[in-house]
C-alpha cells in the first residue's frame, strides 16, 4: 500500500505528526480480539522503518513499513 499526503509544515512538525499517529496506531484496542505486539520503529534520515506483530489467539503476522 502507497500513501502520499501533501502537507505545509516544517520537516520537523511533520516527523511529529507522523510520530505520533504510528504512537496510538500501535497503542490502539483492535475489534474481534486483535493485539498489538512487540510494536517498534526508528528513524534514519526522513525514512521512518516500523513494525510489529498483529495477533488472534495462536494466529499472527509481523506487519512492516517505512515512511518518508
């Protein structure tokens, strides 16, 4: 999946933003009993690198990315 969203603020308010949406991203409650776990992410230049594991019982996948 690519999203592109334009923005008018400095690179380090939108750093924040980006930041701070992945924060509650990984803190949210998922519906049917879908955890959240060993949630990390790090930043190298503009290029944010996250993951973490999505879970159902014994069932789960890691889910990854970079944003930039």
């Amino acid at each position: 999946m690519h999203i592109e969203r334009s923005h008018n603020v400095s690179k380090e308010k939108a750093r924040h933003k980006i930041d701070t949406f992945v924060d509650d991203l990984m803190r949210r409650q998922f519906p049917g009993g879908v955890t959240v776990k060993e949630p990390s992410k790090s930043w190298s230049d503009n290029a944010m690198r996250f993951s973490f594991k999505a879970k159902k019982g014994f069932i789960g996948t890691t889910i990854s990315g970079v944003g930039t």
